[in-house]
C-alpha cells in the first residue's frame, strides 16, 4: 500500500535559475511606480507651460527695475524640462521611449515662442516669411520679390514646403507656419540624438540631445517662421546620414547613406544659405580631420580606412559644389550678402587691437540689457566652462588619438572647437550675430565632448559626476539663453521705439490698415522699418529700401530730396511716405531707422529733429492725406519728380 506525502513548495534550488512563482501583488508594485512615471512625465510639461505663460502675463504689469516674471519664468522651465532631461540621460531607458522623451523635450522648448505670439508674426524676419509664403501661394510660384529680407526670395524650400500643405489642407497661412516649425523643432532634436547615437550609447545619446537643446538660438530664434528653423534641421540629418556613411560596411549601404548626404543636402542649398555653409565646413572639415587621423593611423602601423574617408568626401564635395553652384547661377546676391559680414569682422576686429578715431567695431555685451545679473554672470560663464572642459577632454584623454577611429567623434570634438572659436566674435558688432548662427550648428559638438566626460564619471561611480552634470546643464540653459536673445524678444511688455518686437502700436496698425483700403494705384511706399512689417503685409506692397536710393533722407536730414532720388521714386511707382512722430521722441533701439549698415561709420542713431519731419506738412512735393497722434502719411507728387529733373 502506497504513502502519499503532503506536496510541498519547491525550494529555490530546485525551482532553478530565474524561476519564480507569478504573484499579483509584485506585478502591481512595479506597475504603479510606471504608471507615476509616467504621470509625471506627461503633467509635468504643462504646469511648465503654465508658469511660462505667467511669467509673460507679469511682465506686462512689470516695470524695468522689476525681474519677478524672470524667475517665474525659469521655474517654469525646470519643472516642465527637468523630469525629461532625467528620463532622457538616465541609463535604464528603452531606445524608443528615449527617442519619446526627445521628442516631447523638443516640443516643450517649442512652447515658450509659441506663447509669445500665437496668433501671428511678431519678429522682423518672421513677418517677412510669412509675407513671402502668401505671396507664393497667391501667386502660385516660387522666387518671389521680398522687400523686408530681399535674399529670401532665392531660397524657397521653406515656402514651398508650407505653400503646399496650405493648398492641401485649406488651413491660414499662420497656422501651416507654425504646424512646419514645431514638426521641424522635434525632427532636429531627434536627429541630434541619432547622430549622438552613431558615437555613443543610448544614455550618452541622450545627454547629448539634452545639451545641444540648451544652445543659445535654440528656443526663441530656430522657432521662428523663418528658413533657418529648416536649414538647421536639414543640416542635423545631413550630418547624420554622413557618420551613417562613414560607419557602413557594405558598399551598397555606402551608397545609400552617400546619396541621402547628397539629396537631402540638396534641400539645405534651396532652403537657407548659412546653413548649408556651415554644413559644407563641418563636411570638409570632417574629411580633413579623418585623413589626418588615418595619416597618424599609417605611421603608427594601423589601418587608415582610406575607403571610408573616400565614401565620405565624395557626397561632403557633391554638397559644397551644389551651393557654390546653386550662388553663382541662380543667387549670386547671396556672395556679397554673406561677405559683407565676414568684411566687416576682420575691419571691426583690426579696429579693436589698432582703435581708429572714430572708436567703431567693439561692443559690450548686455550693455543697456534689462536681464537679472545672475543671467549675464551665467552667459559669461557658460563657454569658459565649455572651453575647460574641451581642453581638459582633448589633454587627459588624448581624444584626437584615441577617438580616431570611433566615427565622427574626433570631428565631433573639433566642432566644439569651433564654438569656442567664435565667442570672441561676440565681441564685434558685425559678427556677434554671425557667432550666435553658428551655434545651432557647433553645439553638437560640445554635446558630444561633456556627454563623453559625463559618462566617463559615470563609468568610475564618481559621486559627483550626477550633480556636477546637473548645475553645467542648469548654466548652459540660463546662459544661452540669456546670451541668445534679448528681453523684448523673450517677454512681452510695453512699446519700445526700434525693438522688432514691441514697436507696433494700434495707432500704427489703424494707419496701415487705412492705407490698405484706399486701394492705391500701386502699391509702393516710403516707410521706416518698424511700420514697414505692416504695410508688406499687404498683397503687393513694395517698401523702398537704400538700394533704391537715400531714402534715409527723408527721415533724419532736412535737405530737400534731390533730383535723381525723386525721378528714380517716381519712375518706380513710390507714391507714399509715412512718417512716425516718434523718430522725434526716441532713438531706435535696434540702431537703424530703415535697414542694418545704413549709417556711415561713426555716427550714431539718435531722435530726429522735430523741423526734419514737420517740414513735410508745406513741401510742394508732399500732400498730407492721413494723421493721427503718431503717424502721418503723405502722398508724393510725381509732378514735382518731373520740375525737380529739370
């Protein structure tokens, strides 16, 4: 007869490795810190969107002297940035939630110039490409006259993406343009992190998407309307599609990758023309710095990978002969239009060490600025902090030795360096913009250098590698920022005369809003820069700029026009002047009355004499058909063209 025995568990031993019985209960608890997680990472956006949107409210109640929406600001961007910066460089995270996280970082930095104008253009180039997408998809052609930025005209790969979805789809202008720019925000993010993730790992990708979001044009200016906001994204997948060349093994992957370097830098040369200079210099300097490293490889009895540095130059050398094509056959404006700045930076540059008598070319940065003293201190500290770091990097490690023949990292690093190569820039009036273009391009590469430091602390469990890596990224956030674009722009506020930004009034919308109904014969106007936004919204507007003549004379001489200048409006249908009384109260603060560079060296904008704009009221050339407390305009007699020429 048979004993049965009571069953019992099974002891870990016998169960065998990495079995264990299901329990409910251990299911719940790994699901509910998820579902947290989660939470915090979809709520946390918003109240950041939220405090963002207060801070513009109090800085409309807000005088100078009074920086309370500056830090109601930052608290709104740490608590809607800061969990996603966590889950985006922490280790244990799935490559696509990673790319999720990127994603929804990429449109959180979107919001902060989405709130400041939501409902329409606000900033000079932005009007200007708004003006430019109606008139293509009113005209139903590309390369379209612009007054307000005459370059745009040659590079219409922006408005012929937009003008096609707002054929498509039915929906404004304004509504396309901002659908385009946040796609395109995310899209650029995104490739910043693929192209990390040909050199590093996922978490060291992720950090490097983090650092690069910080750059100084990253959030007010890359979201503009604008083709930059393009350029830069196509620029990022160039770049990425070329280590993806670099790295293939096969030829026929080779040629794939090759041919998307090719088509899709192609769309860069059509869309802006920095951006697909940059990308050209950053291609050969590529090529340059791998073939020096495959030099150092030969003598030291490596490999040099010639046949990779090969696959890579012929797509880097197809991209620049593409755009030095692309200038001289169909934009050959765009060669004195990006030389004059570079000109105009060794002279300024030259005037600097040998200071001339009339004192021009330095400039003090934030001088007259109205940000918090702790943003300056952290703008200023910012690069001093990259440029130790990136000297640390290349001495301690000898990155260029030991990087060599890890992809693009080598390239990667000497991009930083060229970063830190243009802060001196900033310290001339000409290429202080020219040096904040470039970042949007450069800081990939000083991702790339503190993402590999940062992980190199993480790799030795040095304690304070997390916090350190947390206050640098604070610093860059805060300091670019604040380097990146000044307080008008940033914050809305009371009416500031010559500030892109701030210097519409209703008196001045009412003005051309009159205009546009009298429905002139045609449709050209004499019109300082800050009502000219207005009056080029209007279909078929022409604005006289200097290439037209001195038409700075009308505004700040009291010498009557002369012949030629009158003849020459005549001829091209100019027919209004519009005069803003405020000339005689303040002084623009962006420096020009019309356009950039209008000034001969060494003077200065100041208020116009109150006779040099009354005089217009009994000219025989002027007859005053509208006034209001701020802006008059004149209709101009061609009659008096014809007395004048003879």
């Amino acid at each position: 007869m048979g004993v049965t025995t009571p069953m019992r568990p099974a002891t870990r031993s016998e169960r065998g490795p990495g079995r264990r019985p299901l329990r409910g209960h251990g299911v719940i608890r790994e699901t509910i810190p998820n579902l947290r997680r989660l939470a915090l990472l979809a709520l946390s956006p918003s109240l950041g969107v939220a405090l963002i949107a207060l801070s513009y409210h109090q800085s409309l109640r807000s005088t100078s002297a009074q920086s309370g929406y500056f830090l109601t600001f930052w608290a709104g961007i740490i608590s809607g940035a800061g969990p996603l910066v966590h889950r985006l460089c922490s280790r244990k995270v799935l490559e696509g939630e990673r790319q999720l996280v990127v994603a929804g970082l990429a449109l959180f930095t979107f919001a902060p110039k989405y709130l400041r104008n939501a409902s329409g253009p606000l900033f000079y180039d932005e009007r200007a490409h708004w003006v430019q997408l109606n008139q293509v998809v009113s005209g139903h052609h590309l390369y379209v006259a612009n007054d307000a930025v005459p370059i745009v005209q040659y590079y219409p790969g922006l408005h012929a993406l937009s003008g096609v979805i707002v054929q498509a789809t039915g929906l404004s202008s304004w509504t396309v343009a901002e659908i385009v720019v946040a796609v395109v925000h995310v899209l650029g993010a995104l490739a910043a992190y693929m192209l990390a993730r040909t050199m590093l790992p996922p978490q060291g990708a992720g950090i490097v998407a983090a650092i690069y979001m910080t750059n100084a044009e990253w959030i007010y200016f890359d979201t503009q309307f604008a083709y930059e906001s393009l350029g830069v994204t196509l620029v990022m997948w160039v770049l990425y599609f070329a280590a993806r060349t670099f790295r293939a093994r096969t030829s026929r992957d080779r040629t794939l990758w090759a041919a998307m370097v090719i088509f899709v830098g192609g769309l860069s040369t059509v869309t802006h023309h920095l951006s697909t200079a940059f990308l050209s210099g950053i291609l050969i300097l590529s090529v340059v710095v791998l073939t020096t490293a495959a030099v150092v490889r030969v003598v030291r009895g490596g490999d040099p990978h010639w046949e990779r540095i090969i696959w890579l130059a012929l797509p880097a050398l197809a991209v620049s002969t593409g755009l030095i094509a692309y200038v001289r056959l169909i934009a050959p404006e765009t060669s004195e239009y990006l030389g004059s700045p570079v000109g105009d930076v060794v002279a300024q540059f030259k005037s600097m060490i040998m200071p001339s008598s009339d004192g021009q070319g330095g400039r003090r940065p934030f001088a007259g600025s109205q940000i918090p003293s702790y943003e300056r201190y952290a703008a200023m500290a910012a690069p001093i902090v990259v440029a130790l770091l990136l000297v640390w990097q290349f001495v301690a490690t000898r990155a260029f030795t030991r990087l060599s023949g890890r992809g693009l990292t080598v390239v990667m690093h000497w991009v930083a360096v060229v970063y830190v190569l243009s802060i001196p820039l900033v310290l001339t009036i000409a290429g202080s913009e020219l040096a904040r273009r470039s970042w949007a391009f450069t800081y990939v590469g000083v991702g790339v250098v503190l993402a590999r430091l940062v992980l190199a602390g993480l790799h030795r469990r040095a304690a304070l590698v997390g916090p350190a890596a947390a206050s640098v990224l604070c610093l860059l956030t805060i300091g670019n920022l604040a380097a990146g674009q000044n307080v008008p722009y940033r914050f809305p506020g009371p009416y500031i005369f010559g500030s892109d930004a701030r210097s519409v009034t209703a008196n001045m919308v009412d003005a051309a809003s009159w205009w546009g109904r009298i429905d002139p014969d045609d449709s050209s106007v004499v019109v300082d820069r800050y009502n000219g936004v207005l009056y080029q919204a209007i279909p078929g507007t022409r604005l006289a700029t200097p290439s037209d003549g001195p038409v700075l004379d009308f505004y700040v001489t009291q010498n009557p026009p002369t012949a030629p200048l009158v003849r020459s409006l005549a001829d091209q249908g100019f027919r209004y002047l519009v005069i803003d009384k405020n000339l005689q109260r303040w002084s623009p603060m962006l420096g020009s009355y019309i356009a950039p560079g209008e000034l001969p060296p060494g003077q200065t904008v100041h208020p116009v004499a109150a006779k040099v704009l009354e005089r217009w009221v009994n000219s025989p050339y002027t007859t005053r058909v509208y006034d209001s407390d701020q802006i008059t305009i004149y209709r101009l007699d061609p009659a008096y063209a014809r007395a004048s020429w003879r």
